[in-house]
C-alpha cells in the first residue's frame, strides 16, 4: 500500500490517454499530480493540480479508479475549480453543484448507466432530500449552486426544528477546499479545448466532450473577458510610446508605453427594483477585482430608474447601500446615457448594470459602453438589442 503503486496506475491511464482521450490527457498534463495522505475522497482539484489519496485509490478496481480520475478531469474540463465563487461561498455546495452537472450531463448526452454518477456525494445529497424520483430541471454550474444552498439553508431551519436531518452535507466540502478564481487557468483551459476543436482530438467519444463542456459553461463569453477588454479600450487612447520604458514582452529591443493621463469611468446602476442587494455586492465585488490599476484614476457611480436618483455621482470606495437609492419601478435607459453624454470630457467609458428589461437608448457611437447584466436568463433577452447599438457590448455576472 503505497504512493508509488497509485501513481503508477494515475500514469498508466494517462499514458493510454495520450492515444485515446488527447483532451483529458492535456488537462493532466497541464495539472501537477501530487498524492496527499490525509485526503478521504479519491481526487481533488485546484491550484493547478490534482490531488490523490493513495490509501484509497489501493482499495479501488482499475475500473473505478478510471472513473474517479476522469469524473476530476471532468470538474477541470468544466471549469468549476477556477470560477468565481459566489460571496461566503460554501465548499460543500459548490461541489455538489459540481456533482450535479456532471450527473446530469452524463445521463442526458452520453446516456451513461445513471448509478454509476448517482453514488457521487452531491447527487446523493439531492436524492435524499427531494427525493429519489424527483426529475430536475437541465441547470448550469450557477444555478445548481443556487438551487442546493436552497435546500441546505430550508433543511438546516428544518434540522434546527427537530424536523429532519442534515446528513450527509459536510461529506462534499473537502473536494471544493482547494477552489479559487483563477483567470490564467480558465484561458489554459479553454485553448486546451479550442486545440480539441482545431484538431478534432477528442478521443473515442467524438464531439460528447464538446457539448459536455459547453453546456456546463458558456466559454464563448466569459465576464472577465468583457471587463479585460473594455479596460483596453478605455486606456488605450491615454497610451503612449517610449524608449524610455522597455516593452514587457521584448524588453529594450521595443519600445514600451506609459500613460498622459489616467482614466476615468462611470458606472450607472438601474435600481428599479430588480437588482437585489446580493447581485450589486456581486458586481462591486468584480469592478474592484478588475480596475484596480494605477492607469484608473476614478470610478463614479450614479443610479437611475425613470430618473437619476442623486444630483452627484459617488465614488465606487463608498459604502453603498441600495435601500437610500432604490426606485419605485420602470427603467429608462436614456438618463445614463443622456447624463454620459453631458460629462463625456470627464470619462473614458460607462459601465452600464442592470437586468436590461427597458428599452434600447441612443448613444453617441464613438462612447465605449459595457452592458452587465445581472444574470444569464436577462443576458439572453437582452443581448441582442444591447449589441446592435454602435460600440456597445453586453456580458453577464454568472452569480
């Protein structure tokens, strides 16, 4: 019983992969694999590895143990260890709704022998407390999370209630322990994936990995993405060329960039009464995770329903409570926009974040308008109006 004979079984599998499954052997191969003794589940994920527990891949058949590591393949193929978690996020639910997609994703495209997902901890958790013959709706990753934590919070008031019990929750959370947002490893990912597409390597199940992976999450557009690009585009006019500076990428065989002056953006926020307190601490939380660079200087905020809501705008540092701020109802686009076009001078680009039900204004076609929708089902409603106006794009929070 020992780190050697597991791993020698991990590399014999993926050794075969290299022949067979080309997608899940880069996503090894991209993943340091490391044995930890004190694990209890088979694999865990993050951090750019995988994590074994040798003690209990000794006591699995070849069989099982080639589940297991593909079920972890899968989570990383999926990206569910390198989102964004949601605020206090709970590591056992996450990895539920980890367990979740994968069940259903197996069962309804490759028509896998349902038993053999439905012993994972999260569908088991979900059959015991709705039930087993309970039919669940096609969700993604987001919405499992949602949809779990719902069940875990009534159940837990229910437990506290000596109504039932809550067995069987905390057995999920050591999967999820080593999940964090990772951009750089989302983009490893979605190249390994783009390189399947290109070269057609997706080993004996042909194009099911595809649909797999593309339901689980929409990497055709991706919120950071959005927000990396429109940072671009609202600094870019102030960027300049020097010798003065190297370039990052050549060093002083180039020339580098240095910035006249800083940039600065406004942000509108609809508080018509839709957009929750969670959502917008969801959005403020991202806003500071991308526009904390010195070539920022100011980030305002206003809000507006029919009408602005403030005679000033104030600064993104503020603590904000949307109770002082929150209309009565109905949304009109045109007062962020007529207000931008007003203080154009002051900044380089608006941010627009709202759940897009109102209709469509006219901007000045040479503003750079970012469009975030509050979540997925808006963004699907709302996307191709907000697109067919001149220079604005339209991305979603995923929670």
């Amino acid at each position: 019983m020992s780190d050697t004979k597991a791993e020698k079984r991990i590399s014999s599998i993926v050794s075969q992969w290299f022949y067979t499954e080309p997608l899940q052997f880069a996503i090894c191969t991209s993943h340091a694999i490391v044995p930890n003794a004190s694990l209890t589940v088979p694999f865990r994920s993050g951090k750019k590895r995988i994590e074994f527990a040798p003690e209990v891949l000794d006591k699995l058949t070849d069989e099982k143990l080639l589940f297991y590591l593909n079920l972890e393949v899968s989570r990383i193929l999926l990206g569910h260890p390198y989102q964004r978690k949601p605020y206090n996020a709970k590591p056992a639910v996450l990895s539920m709704a980890s367990d979740a997609v994968i069940w259903q994703l197996n069962t309804r495209n490759r028509k896998t022998d349902e038993n053999e997902f439905a012993e994972l901890p999260g569908v088991q958790y979900l059959k015991q407390m709705a039930g087993p013959h309970v039919t669940f709706p096609d969700m993604n990753f987001e919405q499992w999370y949602k949809y779990i934590l719902d069940i875990v919070i009534k159940s837990k008031n229910a437990q506290s209630a000596g109504i039932t019990s809550n067995e069987g929750f905390e057995d999920s959370s050591e999967n999820a322990e080593l999940w964090e947002e990772n951009e750089e490893a989302l983009n490893d990912i979605k190249s390994d994936i783009e390189d399947a597409i290109i070269k057609e390597g997706y080993g004996k199940d042909g194009g099911e990995v595809e649909r797999a992976v593309t339901q689980g999450v929409d990497f055709s557009f991706d919120y950071r993405r959005a927000l990396s690009k429109f940072r671009q585009n609202v600094v870019s006019p102030n960027r300049k060329l020097t010798r003065m500076r190297p370039s990052r990428r050549y060093g002083f065989k180039a020339m580098g960039s240095r910035y006249e002056r800083k940039a600065n953006i406004l942000i509108a926020v609809d508080v018509s009464g839709s957009i929750t307190d969670e959502s917008f601490e969801h959005f403020i939380h991202a806003i500071k995770n991308f526009f904390f660079l010195g070539i920022i200087e100011n980030i305002d905020l206003i809000f507006f329903d029919v009408n602005l809501k403030l005679t000033k705008p104030v600064s993104y540092k503020k603590k904000i409570d949307l109770k002082e701020v929150k209309g009565m109802g109905g949304t009109n686009f045109q007062v962020p926009a007529d207000y931008y076009a007003e203080h154009k001078s002051e900044y380089s680009g608006m941010i627009i974040f709202t759940d897009g039900d109102g209709e469509p204004p006219q901007i000045d076609g040479s503003a750079s308008v970012l469009w975030i929708l509050d979540s997925r089902i808006n963004f699907e409603k709302s996307r191709q109006w907000i697109t067919k106006i001149c220079n604005c794009q339209a991305t979603f929070l995923p929670f």
